[in-house]
C-alpha cells in the first residue's frame, strides 16, 4: 500500500510532509543546526548546552554560537549537532521545549 503524500511549495521551494510520523526527509547521520532562543541571561547557553549534551556524544557538536537580539533581551543560541536519528532529534527537542528557560525552537 502506498502512503499518502503531500507536496507544499513555499517561496518557490518544494517541501514534502510525510503522512508516517516515522518518516522523515532527512539521511542519518547528518549536521542538524539546532536553534534555541530565550531571555539573555547568565547561563542560558550552558543550560541549551547540558541539554544537548545529554543527548550528545560531545565528539557529535560541530559547532555553537550566540546572538543576541537588537535590543539584547533574548538571546538565539544555534548549536550544530551530527544528528544519528530522528528519535534523537525528536528527544531533544522534548527536553529543550520543556524547559522553562527556553522560549523558542527551531
């Protein structure tokens, strides 16, 4: 049986949403930028992270920076991660969402 798909163009560019909550557009391993916005507060990348490095070999983090808004109130923590699955994609992001010092994920 084959699955429903559905095609969405934005801006031009194509993406495909898979009907399977399994499935996913990405090939594993791969370099996964995650972002992670909250208040710019002392700590807040340590704490983004120790969460990432709970669910990161440390060999597995490309890269981290920090940027702070126009205003400096938030701050958007991006860090690079190479990515073994979507579970662990999918445990991360639980993880960072239910923190209360996180506003934001992307």
């Amino acid at each position: 049986m084959q699955k429903a798909r559905l095609e969405i163009s934005y801006s031009g560019t194509q993406i495909a949403h898979m009907s399977n909550k399994d499935e996913t557009l990405f090939e594993f391993p791969c370099a996964f930028p995650l972002k992670v916005m909250g208040h710019d507060k002392a700590g807040f990348e340590n704490h983004v992270r120790a969460i990432v490095a709970r669910h990161v070999e440390e060999t597995e983090i490309l890269d981290c920076t920090c940027r702070p808004s126009r205003n400096g109130n938030f701050l958007s923590v991006t860090v690079t991660i190479q990515a073994q699955s979507k579970q662990q994609l999918d445990q991360l992001y639980i993880e960072l969402n239910a923190s209360d010092a996180v506003l934001m994920t992307l």
